[in-house]
C-alpha cells in the first residue's frame, strides 16, 4: 500500500460494550500513535453502516500505525503580564508558547489548547511556577475544562473545574504548584487557565516562568489482531460485493431530455445557442431519472415530511390525525423509559393546593428486563451542580431583588463576590442587563431519573400494592399528571392572611418584566398571623406579627439563598375553617377557591399552561425592602405575573386588595428536594398507602410485568 491509508473502519460498539456513536458520528480528525510520531488523518467523508463508521481520509503517506494507544503529552509556558482584577469576572491566562506539543493542538493564533482527538483514558495537569498578588484581595487560580472552544467568554455553569487553588493572599514571586486529573468523554474540549478574586474588591496578579504541563500513561503497542472484513473464502474474483471497480465506467450516459449549454468561449452567450433554440445541441450528461425518480424528486423539490400527533402510537383516520411518512405502522416519535417510580405513602395537598395531592417517593427500579432490575442509587452520578435564576432589574437596581446578610450587613446582590449563600452573575439580554442569582446544589441519578423524566403535564399510571389495607378510606386515580417533582408539600404553612381583616394588609400586583408580587405595607394596625394547628389538627390563627423585613422578609431571604423554595397561595377568600373540621365543605361548596385569572383555561392537549397557577400557587423568587418614606413597606417577587379578570396583564396602579373583603393569601416554606423527595400531582389523593407508578412512555415489557417486578425487586411485598 505505497498509497498509504485512505480508508478507516471503526465499530460503534467498543470493546467495553459501550456505544460511541454520538461521538463517532462529530469527529473531523483521527489521531493514533506510531513509532516515528503521531499520525493526524484529517477525516474528508463519513459514512454510516448499521454496525460502523467508515472514515475517507487524507492520505498521510504512512501505511500503517503500529500502536493501539496514545501518549498526550504538552508543555506551554504562560503569560507574564499582569493582571487587574476585580470581583466579578475571571480571566482567562494565556498560553503564549509550546515547547512540547505531540499532537500540535494548541494554536498559537488564539492560545488555546483544545483536545481534538477522541479520548482514550485520563490526562494528568500541572501548573507550577511563581505568582505575584500585590493586590489587598485573595484570590484563585483554576485549570478549567470548557466543552465550547469557539466561546472565549464562558459562563461559570459552562465549565468544569479540573483543578484549582484557592485563597492565595498577597505576595511577591510566590511558588505555586496546582495538580489535577481529568477523564475527557469527547473531542473537542479546551483546556484554560483562569485568574479571579476570591472575595470583594480587585487585586492585580502576574505570572513568572509559570508552565502549563498535560501528561498522561506512556503508549502501548498493538494487543488485538487485524482481520480482515468479510473474511474471503475461495475465487475472490466471484466475490461480487468487495469488487471496486465493479461496472465502472469511462464517462457519463447522455440523457434524453435537457441539452447541454457549452460556456467555452465566454460566461455570457453560449457558443451552441443556434443548436440549442433548435433542440439540436449535444444531450447533457444528466441521467433523466435525477428529476423523475421519488427518490431524487422529493428531498430536492417535492419535499418530504414525517408527522404524528402521539408519541409512541401509529395513528390513521383518528380524531387526532393520521401517521405521515413513517415506516410501515411504526410511530414517527418513539421513548422508551424502563424506570419504575416507587411512593412510601400519598395525600392531599389542601390548603396550600386547593384539592390535589401528592406522593412520598421511595425506590426507583431501573428495569433492563423483566429479570434485570437495579434501583437508582441517589448517592451515585452526585456532584456539586450551579443553578441561575434570573431578576428584572438593571446592575443599579438588582439590590432591590435578593439581598442576603453577609457579616451581618446587607450586600448588594448586583456586585456580592462568592459566599456562603451564591453569587450574582450578568449576562447580556434583549433591552437591560439580564441578571442572575446562582446557587449550588447537589443531585445525583436519583435526582436526573425522577425530574428529567417526570415534566409537568406528564401522564402517569399509578398502581397501588395493596388498597384494602392502605388506610381508612383510601382514594387514587388509576392515572394523573405530574404537577411538579421539584418540591412537597409542608405539614403547616408559615403565615395567613384572611379576607375578613379589618384593615388591608396589601396589594398583589405586578413590578414589570414578566414578574408579579405580593406588597405588604408593614403597619401595626394589619399584623399577619403565623399559622398553627388547633387540637383538632385544623389550621388556626397564632402570634400575629408585623410582615417587615426583620420578621419575616429575612427568614425568607436566608432560606431561599440555601436553595429552598417559598409560595404563596392566593384565594378569592380565605378564611381559617374554625369550627367548621376539614376544608372539604368549602371546596364542595366553592368558597375556597383559587385567585387563577388569565390561568384556567386548556391547552389543545387538555393541559394547563400553568397548573400551580391555575391553583393561585405562585413562587417567590425574592424581596425588595428599598422603599421610602416607609421603610417597612416589603414586597415579595414572584415568578408569574398577575391577570386581571379579563386575563390581561395588571398595568401601573390596577392592583388586588389583600384583606379589607378582599383576597386572602397563605404564605408556606415547601419541602426541599434532595432532602425528601415528592412529586405532586393534578388529582386529588387521601390515605394511600405503598405503590408505584409509571411513565405514559414506559416500555411495554414493564407494563406487562409490573407487579412481578416489584414485588422481587421492589417494595411490593405484600
């Protein structure tokens, strides 16, 4: 083969049984190590095979690579200049040179070194040399890993960190050292240096013979033996399949109907135009069938299209439509999700939301087979991951919105650096500054399997082990939809305000950008009472308090800079059900009703937009207390906007009236996630005991066998 290589196979499935491909489908370059060097065949043409890839590639003049893996090996010096930082940016340190570089990939243009080859094991990092911080400010030094080389500006969420030193004080020429190891799981990642300050204010920091070293295992020569594919047996001369030149030809057939137009003696006016005004010139090399043959006409001028209305189902003639372009009687769309989701017990959510419920979750079952099932570790996959929730406000205002306690003074989330409770981040957006809260929080598979799978609106069919037993009267729906799995139900609200107060405690209204609050004005003559419960389990009036920042607003500010959610429940009247036992009357009889203007209407599929909405359920995101002359005045942020009756937005001063014969609202802390994990559902549920329940796309397999399933791996033992 003096040609060398021009043709690289590589199976889908590797010897690990793990299927790459995702990955093997994207990649423009292969890389394998060689005795003399590494080898770089640039991919020119990819083709898919049910089992493989087959890779066209540029000829590099070598006929064979004679190791099976490969030695990543870099040295690059770092940037001497100096650096001004400040609390809210990071900045990237240059890689201004290489001195070792086996696989050529850092590029001097832009200073980067990106990883462009499929990754084989881990790679091994060492940042060592002298750093000089002249600046009153700690700062930090991290080796980031960025999945997006062509965003020179990546967010914090965007990265992962590979390693870092943290809290290097003041000091000149200081010796630093920063080890860390990463296993890549594709091509196509580049590896960064980032300076920053860990804390308030600025400092200027520089590098001196500082070096970036990226090291991995030595390389290993071949293990597994090369066999040709198909293996030939006999006259290779019959073998009709592996024949190349097989009915080759020497030039094109000429077609029947189109003419070819000759531009050889000039671009504007073909020297054939007489012969072709006569239909006489020579026939175009141009088979006929390109514009006659359904497979040539409708992916360049028909069009084509593939089109259901269900998931997972092959529709005809239906009230919903009928299947498009699929194969045979094969739905267009198919999701399969082997999972079980097990509850310890359900019941409803009233008050808080009016005549739903929701489960205690238990064991979910990740089932291969019908004789294959794990549960979902929600110890395994765990990591520290950031969240960003965003605010309507501009840089000068954003205090306005979160402020938290930080040595026992406010800070102006706007410019707070990282602390105990997050840190404020902005990024660009349509009009203002668009800007952003972020806050770690742990999750593991056990969190992806149960919030991935389970959105809103998500049709489910529940199971119970054994009703009789369950409790007094137990009710559950064979089937429901998800409401939410990011939060429960807590045994007692916090606060109340009833419509029957005497004097208004506030408005609801709406503060511009898409966001609606709660304002409470703070005075002695509206205090809000702390909820209780009376010896007969009932909802009752406790200590009435004075809603300013330093009661209450605080306790809510801390607790959602700790990733917890609060709610208010807003109702056309709410009042404490006194003598009066459950508030199942009052839902019978509809004087417990949800505020839920601009939200009670169905989408075409029978869904809310908004279901929590719809139950008057609105989230706080936030506080603002910049108020004056009334420094008391508080308002509480939520997530959704408030509609007028009509279904409008509330513009300028059209606000509700809380109290005074007006709406009456709960305030409530729900139950965290990760903690205690819920999903709440759009039914209502009482005294239900163990059971399980599964996605509308659950397998079929599952379906069939589902209480054998969970009564051998599960908690079915009844």
């Amino acid at each position: 083969m003096a040609e060398g290589v021009r043709y690289i196979k590589i199976s889908k499935i590797d010897k690990n049984g793990v299927d790459n491909t995702n990955t093997l489908q994207s990649i423009n370059q292969i890389t394998i190590p060689y005795s003399t060097g590494n080898v770089v065949y640039k991919i020119l043409n990819i083709s898919e095979e049910p089992t493989f890839y087959t890779y066209y590639v540029e000829n590099p003049n070598i006929e064979w690579a004679d190791r099976a893996d490969i030695e990543y090996d870099f040295t690059g010096s770092l940037t001497t200049s100096s650096f001004s930082l400040s609390a809210t940016n990071q900045e990237r340190v240059s890689i201004v040179s290489a001195e070792k570089d086996l696989f050529s990939f850092y590029n001097s243009t832009t200073q980067q070194y990106i990883l462009n080859t499929y990754p084989q094991k881990g790679i091994h990092f060492i940042l060592t040399g002298s750093y000089s911080n002249t600046g009153g400010n700690q700062t930090n030094i991290r080796i980031l890993a960025n999945p997006d080389p062509s965003n020179l500006n990546p967010t914090f969420g965007d990265l992962e960190i590979v390693a870092s030193k943290n809290a290097i004080g003041a000091g000149i020429g200081q010796n630093i050292i920063i080890t860390g190891s990463y296993t890549p799981t594709s091509p196509g990642i580049e590896f960064l240096v980032v300076n920053l300050v860990n804390g308030f204010g600025s400092a200027t920091t520089s590098f001196t013979g500082s070096q970036l070293f990226i090291t991995s295992s030595a390389p290993i020569g071949p293990s597994i033996e090369t066999i040709p594919e198909p293996y030939f047996e006999g006259n290779f001369a019959r073998s009709l399949d592996c024949q190349p030149t097989l009915n080759n030809v020497i030039s094109n057939r000429r077609g029947n109907l189109y003419q070819d137009v000759d531009y050889n003696s000039g671009i504007s006016t073909p020297t054939n135009y007489t012969l072709i005004l006569n239909n006489t010139a020579l026939k175009a090399e141009v088979p006929d069938s390109n514009y006659t043959l359904t497979r040539n006409t409708r992916p360049r001028y028909e069009g084509t299209k593939n089109t259901t209305q269900k998931i997972n189902t092959w529709t005809r003639n239906g009230s919903w439509g009928s299947n498009e372009g699929s194969y045979g009687k094969e739905p267009s769309i198919s999701v399969d999700i082997p999972l079980i989701y097990e509850f310890e017990f359900g019941g409803g959510t009233t008050p808080e939301i009016l005549g739903w419920g929701g489960f205690k979750m238990g064991k979910i079952l990740n089932v291969q087979t019908a004789d294959s099932v794990r549960d979902v570790d929600p110890s395994e996959g765990l990591k520290l991951q950031q969240q960003f929730f965003p605010f309507p406000s501009s840089l000068s205002n954003i205090a306005a919105y979160r402020k938290i306690l930080y040595n026992g003074a406010e800070v102006n989330a706007g410019v707070s650096p990282n602390n105990a409770t997050g840190s404020a981040i902005t990024g660009s957006g349509a009009g203002d500054n668009v800007h952003f809260w972020s806050i770690s929080q742990s999750v593991s598979d056990y969190y992806y399997s149960l919030n991935n799978n389970l959105p809103t609106n998500t049709e489910i069919s529940i199971t119970q082990y054994n009703p009789n037993t369950a409790g007094s009267s137990p009710t559950s729906p064979q089937t429901s939809k998800i409401l939410t799995t990011k939060f429960g139900i807590p045994s007692i609200s916090n606060y109340a305000l009833t419509s029957s107060n005497s004097y208004s405690y506030g408005v609801l209204g709406n503060s511009g950008g898409g966001f609606g609050f709660l304002q409470l004005s703070g005075s002695s003559n509206t205090p809000i009472s702390r909820v209780i419960k009376d010896s007969n389990g009932n909802y009752a009036s406790g200590e009435p308090i004075r809603a300013t920042f330093s009661t209450i607003g605080d306790e809510i500010v801390k607790s959602l800079n700790n990733n917890e959610k609060w709610f208010i429940t807003v109702y056309n009247e709410f009042e404490f059900i006194g003598d009066s036992g459950t508030y199942a009357n009052a839902l019978t009889t509809g004087s417990l009703s949800p505020m839920n203007n601009g939200y009670n209407t169905l989408d075409e599929n029978g869904n809310y937009l908004n279901p929590l909405a719809y139950k008057g359920v609105y989230e706080i995101i936030g506080t603002r207390t910049d108020f004056t002359p009334n420094p008391d005045l508080q308002q509480f942020i939520l997530s959704t906007p408030i509609y007028k009756p009509d279904g409008i937005t509330l513009a300028g001063a059209s606000e509700y009236q809380v109290g005074d014969g007006g709406l009456g609202i709960l305030i409530w802390k729900a139950e965290s996630s990760n903690k205690s994990e819920y999903v709440l559902l759009q039914d209502s549920l009482n005294g239900t005991g163990k059971g399980c329940f599964v996605n509308k796309f659950t397998t079929q397999i599952i379906k069939d066998n589902l209480l054998n399933i969970t009564k051998e791996f599960g908690s079915n033992k009844v």
